[in-house]
C-alpha cells in the first residue's frame, strides 16, 4: 500500500487516524503499532514472520548488551547483533545476487552451478533491518537506554510512516518521543499540510517526468538522439528527487499527524556546488546513518589520508549496494565515491575558486550521469545510454522520436520541476512572513486564507490525479 493510492487516502489513514484519537493516551502506542503491522501485512503478509523476528532477536539483543558488565561481552553481543541484521539483509536481498556472480565464476573453472530459486525482496528491508542496527548500537554506546518493553521497541522498528522507505530514523533521535510524546492542533495541521504538499509533488511532478524517462530508456540504438538521452535522465533526475522527497514529505507529515518529529531528509540538493555538499542535502538520513555508523567507526579522517579515502570508497560502495543487488548500482556509489575522494584530496579547493556558476554545472553533470547508471537495468544498457549522451552526430530528433518521449505537457511539468528544486517557495514564504510580521491582524488573516486555499486546491487537484492515474510508481519500494 501506498501513501498516494486510494485505499490509504480515503479508507486506512482516516479510519488509522480515528482510532489513533479516540483511544486513551495508555494505549496509543498499541493502537499504532496495530496499525503499523496491519500497513505492513497489507502488501507483505507472508513476510511478517521477517519483521517480526527482527524486532525480538534486537530486542534480546539490547537486553543483553544492556545487562552485560564487561566491555568485551558488550562488544561481542553488538558484534553478534550486527551479524543476526546484516544476515537477515544478505539473506533475502543479497542471496541470488551473490549465487549469480559465483555461478559466473563457477563457470569459467567447470565448477557445477549452484542452483537458487529467486528469494523475494520483502518491503522496506533495507530500511527497518538498519533502523533496527541503529538501536542496538546506540544501547552499545549508551546513547540510549534499552528498551524494557518490546512492543515499544516493535513501534520504533515498524512506525508505518516511515516503514516502507524511510526516512531512516535513528533509534536516540525518537527514543524519547515513543514514550511521551505531545500532540497539538498546530503540529497535526503542519503535518496534514506537509504530507499535502508531498502527495502533489509525488503525483504532479514525480509521475509524469517518470513516464518521459520510462520512454527515453526504452528506445535503444539510433532511436535514441542525443538531446532525447539528456531529457530523459534529466525527467529522471526531477523524478527521483520529487519522487522520494515527497515520500519523506509524506512520511514527516504523517508523524507529525501521530505526535513525532521526523529529521528533515532532503534540503534542495541540486543546488550543491560539490558531491560533498550533494550529499549533505540528498537523503539526509541514510548519509548520516553511514557517517554515524559505518565512516566513524572506521576511523573517519581520523587517521592517515590513504586510510581515510578508504573508508569513504567504502561507504560509497554500501551505499551503491544497500540500493540494489546489482552491479549498476555498485557502479553509482563508487562513481560518486570517487568524486567525493578526489574532493577530499584536495579538488574541493580548487573548486571553491571557480565561478560558482562553473561549481554547479561541475556538480550537474556529475549527478546526471551518475544516475544513469541507478536507472538503467543492466550495466551493458546504462553503456548504450551514455553512447546516446555523448552521440554529437546523433543530435537531430525527428517528431516521431520525439512524440515517442516527450508530450506539451510533460515538458510544462519538466519546467516546473526544475523551478520547485529550487528554493524558491523557501524564500517566498520567509519574505511573506516578514513581511506581514507588523502589519495588522487582517492582512495575517487574508495570508492565511490564501494559503488554506491553496492547500485545498493542491489537495483537490491530487485527489483528481490519483482517482485517474494508472502510473504510480515509488522508485524507493525496490530498495
């Protein structure tokens, strides 16, 4: 199920949020957490026994860390906690794609083959096994204390807002709010109008630049021109953005509407001037969680410049293969781990000298040919792309091929993606709120009435688009 189908919008979220408020605060964490497995058993009711059986074994797990007096058994327990999670993910996500590789290899020495049935990728793996890792390190570290009663620990781990895909929230960040936590008027309207403006950039924005890369990437050879090939990874660079970044709208809002405060997990990426900087506004959480888990603990750029450009080609390696079992998408996080080395060695400073203007082309391209390989099938058909970008006497597009990709519409909404990555309504707002500060009460008043009207129209507008719509794809189910 998901957030901008039908049945969430106009049956389980109203009926969730109806027994969410009619309960007693005693039992609105069991409501929820009811609520959150049934979301959950909705599209993978074969696979709870999956989930379930990571929120006990973690929660045993913290249990004993907690308890444990000696450092190294604490040390051993984490060790064993991480391994039981990480298992968990290689065995479902990873099991085919590790078998394929060793078959290929298996097949050069006359090896027999092994022989493994496609293993299903359950919903939201990646997300909950490394929220899950999360709690126990953090009880390892004593930045939070162990959960005493599972079901609480079984809300944090299946919270349905943010199950599917994410945001990725850290254990110490809401340990707190799952214990007490307040609820208000103002921050159930906030999330109500944040979770608004996700539903429209997912079905305005992100659905129909899908449908443009969707037809650049099936045309193959000569079909594809070279100003086609860069519409189609730039509808999908919007897509992607507008697609996942109103998912975590969407989330944030509808923790807002339970009582939580999510992390922000996306702040205007595109406009980065470096890979570093890229990633410090692109999924917010997952590059805190690596740099929290996974890059610090290694040693960070604690130690030699060698050992650090490791450790950062290592976590873009994770990175590239937490998204998918595939060889593209190892390709994309050592494509971006490469820039973000060489910005460390010493590029970054260079590059702070140039014409900003320059900085952003530089990290324009950089993206927009990384993504081709995230959306590509195979590495072979990410190749053939790239061929197409790069074909300067392939540049004429007749109005056939062009037909093929593009339609009047799409390219107003092409239009307006590249505005809305913008920080525009950022600053339109700030200006607004400054400048109606000291004026008198009416003219707050009549702002505030232009601003409901336009949440209603937006809302009715997508309503309209999810009653017709039969593309309506999350890019981040996969992962």
């Amino acid at each position: 199920m998901v957030f901008s189908s039908p049945v969430f919008l106009f049956l389980f979220l109203p009926i969730s949020l109806l027994l969410y408020y009619s309960s007693p605060q005693s039992l609105k964490n069991t409501v929820l957490l009811l609520i959150s497995l049934l979301f959950y058993a909705w599209g993978e009711v074969f696979y709870m026994g999956v989930m379930i059986a990571s929120i006990f074994s973690n929660y045993g797990i913290g249990r004993l860390i907690s308890n444990a007096r000696k450092m190294a058994t604490k040390h051993i327990l984490l060790a064993a906690g991480i391994s039981v999670n990480v298992g968990l993910l290689i065995s479902f996500k990873y099991a085919n794609f590790i078998t394929d590789n060793l078959n290929t290899v298996f097949s050069l020495f006359a090896v027999p083959q092994i022989d493994l049935d496609p293993i299903h990728l359950p919903l939201g793996i990646s997300f909950f096994t490394f929220q899950a890792i999360s709690y126990i390190v953090d009880v390892h570290q004593h930045k939070s204390k162990a959960q005493n009663n599972p079901f609480d620990l079984a809300l944090y781990i299946s919270l349905f807002p943010q199950l599917i895909a994410g945001p990725i929230v850290r254990y110490h960040d809401i340990s707190f709010q799952i214990i007490e936590r307040s609820h208000s008027m103002d921050l159930f309207a906030s999330g109500a109008q944040r979770f608004i403006f996700g539903l429209a950039k997912k079905m305005w924005i992100a659905n129909p630049l899908g449908e443009i890369a969707d037809n650049a990437f099936a045309l193959s050879g000569n079909g594809l021109s070279m100003p086609l090939a860069w519409l189609g990874i730039l509808s999908y660079a919007l897509q992607i953005y507008f697609d996942f970044s109103g998912y975590s709208d969407m989330a944030i809002g509808l923790g807002r509407m339970f009582g939580f405060r999510f992390h922000e997990n996306f702040n205007y990426p595109y406009i980065a001037r470096s890979v570093r900087e890229f990633w410090r506004r692109w999924h917010i959480s997952l590059s805190t969680w690596f740099k929290d888990y996974v890059y610090i603990p290694m040693g960070g750029s604690r130690n030699a410049a060698l050992r650090t450009y490791f450790n950062l080609l290592v976590v873009f390696f994770l990175t590239g293969i937490w998204h998918g079992a595939n060889w593209n998408f190892v390709a994309w996080g050592m494509f971006h781990g490469f820039f973000i080395t060489i910005e460390h060695i010493g590029f970054s400073r260079f590059l702070e000298k140039l014409w900003t203007p320059i900085q952003h082309i530089y990290l324009a391209l950089i993206i927009l040919v990384s993504w081709v390989f995230f959306r590509a099938d195979t590495l072979d058909s990410a190749i053939e792309y790239y061929g197409a970008m790069v074909s300067v006497g392939n540049w004429h597009t007749s109005t056939l091929q062009y037909e093929q990709v593009m339609s009047n519409e799409s390219l107003y909404i092409l239009g307006a993606g590249l505005l809305l990555s913008l920080p525009i309504y950022t600053k339109l707002k700030h200006f607004l709120v400054i400048s109606f500060a000291n004026h008198k009460t009416s003219l707050a008043s009549l702002l505030c009435i232009t601003r409901l009207s336009f949440l209603s129209f937006l809302i009715l507008l997508s309503f309209l688009k999810v009653a017709a719509s039969t593309y309506n794809p999350f890019i981040y189910f996969r992962f």
